[in-house]
C-alpha cells in the first residue's frame, strides 16, 4: 500500500515539473493592443503571425490590433494579403480595428473593409485609451 502512494505521488510530482508541450504558458486573461501602419504583405503576415503567437502562448488574451496609416491595407478587401487569417482570428475574438481617420483622409468607406473589421474614430485616441485601461502595448510586425 505504501509503495501504491509513493508511485502515485512521484508521478504527481513529475506531472507540476513537466514541460507544456502545447506551447500554452498560462491560462491569465493579458490584454493586448497592437499598433499596426505597414502595408507590404511581408508585415501584414508578420502581425498576424504575431497574434497567433501570442494566443498560442496565451489563449485567453484578449488581442487587439489598431490599424492605421500604410497598416489599413490589412482590413481593406482589395489589398489585404491576410484576409483568411483576419477572418480565422476575428472569429477567435481578435479584435482588428481600422481607423477612421485613415479612412477619412484615403478615402475608403466601411464596406472596402473585411467584414470582421471595426472601425475606430481614431488610431491613436484607441491606443491610448486601452493603455489608459491597462492594455500592454505592442508595435506589430517589427
């Protein structure tokens, strides 16, 4: 009976030492915001690399990514060369933003938009307030 509980309990021990082999490190709910303003594609595949890096390690985190400037090309449906991965994570709760000033001043109305794209009055006015929230931010694809 003794030699059952010591087995029992070294396998429970080697179980808390075990490496995950999921690439999963906690289970928190980190929130992140990204800034994104490229618009070649290699940048546009970079960000969204990074945000299935980030939610691979961490599953629950909440992701947003603020797009602004040269990075609005990612949600636009003529110029994105990520719209599949746009669509997948949008459907996992990434949240993809576009800003409307950018819209306003290259003239690009919501329905040139992926249909998973929100739209923020401003980049920077976003970026600040999930900061203000205690967001972590990140510049993406860099």
């Amino acid at each position: 009976m003794k030699l059952l509980f010591l087995l029992s309990l070294i396998v429970s021990c080697s179980n808390l030492f075990a490496q995950p082999t999921d690439g999963v490190l906690d289970m928190k709910k980190h929130k992140i915001v990204m800034q994104f303003t490229n618009s070649d594609s290699v940048s546009q595949a970079s960000v969204v690399g990074q945000v299935k890096n980030i939610r691979t390690a961490w599953p629950n985190a909440q992701v947003e990514v603020v797009c602004h400037g040269g990075g609005l090309e990612l949600l636009q449906t003529t110029k994105s060369k990520a719209a599949a991965q746009v669509a997948e994570w949008s459907s996992k709760g990434v949240v993809f933003a576009a800003c409307s000033n950018t819209m306003k001043r290259k003239n690009i109305k919501k329905e040139d938009l992926l249909s998973s794209a929100v739209v923020v009055p401003s980049a920077m006015i976003e970026l600040t307030l999930k900061q203000e929230q205690k967001w972590a931010y990140v510049k993406g694809a860099h």
